[in-house]
C-alpha cells in the first residue's frame, strides 16, 4: 500500500473573511493510496484554529507508513494507528481516511453512499456561505449565488446590523448565521438571536467562545433559534457534553478525522436528539464530496469549500439549485481535471 501526498493552493474567486481572519490563498494537500491497480485520492485542508497548518500536515503523512497493513479495507485498525501516532492532525488523518474509502469504493465498483446503505435521492440542500465582507462586496457575492437557495451569513462582528441590513436589501432566502465564536458575552448573544428571530434566520452557529458553554447553554434557555455547535464540536467525545448547551453539532471532516469517525458522531449525536449538520473548510471536490457521500444522513448541509474556489483540481459532487448530486461511479466519484 503506497501512500503520496502533494500540496495545492487554492485560489479563493473573493478574500474569505470571518469573525476571526481572512484568506485569500488556502494550500491543502491531496493524497492517493496506490494498491492492487487501485488508486484513491484523499485531501487535507488544515486550519491553525485546530493547531494544524501545511506543514504539520505533510510531517504527519510523512509518519504514516502504512506496509504493515495488508490492504485498504483495514480501516478500523488503521484509522487506530493513525490516532497513535499522535492526537489531533485532524486534517492529515482525514486525508489517509477518504484516500482509503475511495479505493475501497473503486475496488468493490460501487460509491461509497451505496457501500452505507444510503440513498443520493436524500441529499439535503447546500448552504451558500457569504463571508464578512464590504457592503457593496456582500450585495455581489450573494448576486452570485443567485441558484443557491439559503445562505450562510456570517456574523460575530461589531458591524453585524449593517451587515443584515446590506443582505436582506438583497435578498429575501432563509439565512443561517454562523458568530465563529464573536459575540464576546452571553448578553451581547442574547440581544443579538433576538434581533435575528425576527430576520428570516434559521439557526445560529457557535455564537460565543468554546471555552463558554454554560453561558451557551444560559443562552438556549432564553432564545428560539436552534443554536448548533460547530468550533465546540471536534470529535466524537465532544458530542454528549453538547446537550444541554446546544441543539445540533457542525461535524466537518476537516476537524473529526474523516469519514468513519463523522459517521460515529452523526449516530450519537442522532441519539441524543440533536440536530446535525456537515459542514466543510475551504476544500477542493475531493473532500467534500466526501462529505456529500454521507450528507443523507444530516439535517443541514454546507458543503460549499469547492464553490468558493476558482482552481479546483478535480471535478466531484455537482450542486443544482443548492441540491448536491452525486455521481454513480465508484468510490467518490471524483477525477482530476486534467
Ligand atoms: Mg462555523
């Protein structure tokens, strides 16, 4: 089993800003796994909020020597030895993890929402996300995403009313709203949800701090919007002690590991009653289509990375109307451009 990996840049079609920074370059790595004739690619797309940048991605795969397993279908015992080299590396652990799903698809000819029992006819829609922006730069990217029917907004700053101003002169879609942490007190949250409870909005992404979880859950006592955990919610042993402060989890490929431990947090997250969506890093169509394969499974999608990008090396999941629609081929569906 061979194990390559090679950095891309990608290039974003507008800088990408949130409460916390912008971009305007994003490098992520894709990977391949070559064994038996079969390839599969896999991708990392590494965040410095979770400790992880270019390089210490590329160090970690360089760890991942992978000729004591006899073939890809040993997931479970891989992804294991992939958590023992060493703990977070979320990123670079999600690119051996959808490398080696996607061969398994393509060495068994079938797509991986098959392989889960899936149905792709159960799709969920894709949020289109408008990041924060001038107000004359918010008006046209959200003319842009004209086919895309509900938008994620995001917000967590001290100029977020004229900032809703500026989107609802535009636009009259269902908004979601994504703080990335920026409301500084459980107070400034409350005042600010009130506000969006009357906006068209339909729920609210990690309002304050990870570190403030009894402030948000003070916060859910006292508003109508579900509030959804996205910054709060890494792997699987976040996901009970999320509760009792929010109503659904954000799980992204990105910050869990990969597929297998996405799908785990999906069930127990199901099984406290809690909302789930799937949301992405900026990434190339490798990893999120991916994250479409296991999409009928969620309540929310966004999986709009690769729409945000003008260099996408592969073509994957196509989106109509917002609806993600995926391919029949095996494994993810996904080739490279060229
Ligand atoms: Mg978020």
């Amino acid at each position: 089993m061979k194990l390559s990996s090679k950095r891309i840049d990608l290039k974003l079609r507008h800088t990408f800003r949130i409460s916390r920074g912008a971009e305007d370059v994003v490098p992520v790595v894709i990977t391949t796994v070559e064994h038996a004739g079969v390839r599969g690619y896999g991708e990392a797309s590494p965040s410095s909020r979770y400790g992880e940048t270019i390089d210490t991605v590329l160090d970690f795969l360089k760890r991942v020597d992978l000729r004591g397993f006899s073939e890809p279908f040993e997931l479970e015992e891989i992804s294991e030895f992939l958590d023992n080299i060493a703990p977070g590396n979320a990123a670079a652990k999600t690119a051996v993890d959808i490398a080696l799903h996607d061969w398994v698809g393509r060495k068994l000819g079938q797509p991986l929402y098959k392989l889960w029992g899936l149905s792709k006819s159960k799709t969920p829609l894709t949020s289109f996300t408008i990041g924060i922006d001038s107000p004359e730069v918010i008006s046209k990217k959200i003319a842009e995403a004209e086919e895309y029917p509900i938008l994620k907004i995001k917000l967590g700053t001290d100029h977020d009313t004229e900032i809703m101003a500026v989107v609802r002169k535009v636009t009259k879609k269902p908004l979601r709203v994504d703080a990335n942490e920026g409301w500084k007190t459980k107070e400034l949250a409350l005042e600010r949800i009130k506000w969006l409870e009357q906006e068209g909005v339909e729920f609210i992404e990690q309002p304050m701090s990870d570190g403030d979880l009894a402030g948000c859950a003070w916060l859910r006592e006292r508003v109508n919007l579900p509030l959804i955990a996205d910054e709060n919610c890494v792997r699987l042993h976040d996901v009970p002690g999320l509760s009792k402060a929010f109503d659904g989890v954000n799980i992204k490929l990105m910050k869990c590991g990969g597929l297998r431990e996405a799908l785990r947090m999906i069930h127990t997250a199901k099984a406290l009653g809690m909302k789930i969506m799937l949301g992405c890093m900026i990434e190339s169509s490798v990893a999120i289509t991916a994250a479409a394969h296991l999409s009928p499974l969620v309540d929310y999608a966004d999986l709009d990375g690769n729409l945000l990008i003008s260099n996408d090396p592969f073509e994957g999941v196509k989106v109509k109307e917002g609806k993600l629609i995926l391919s029949d081929e095996p494994g993810l569906g996904v080739e490279p451009r060229d």
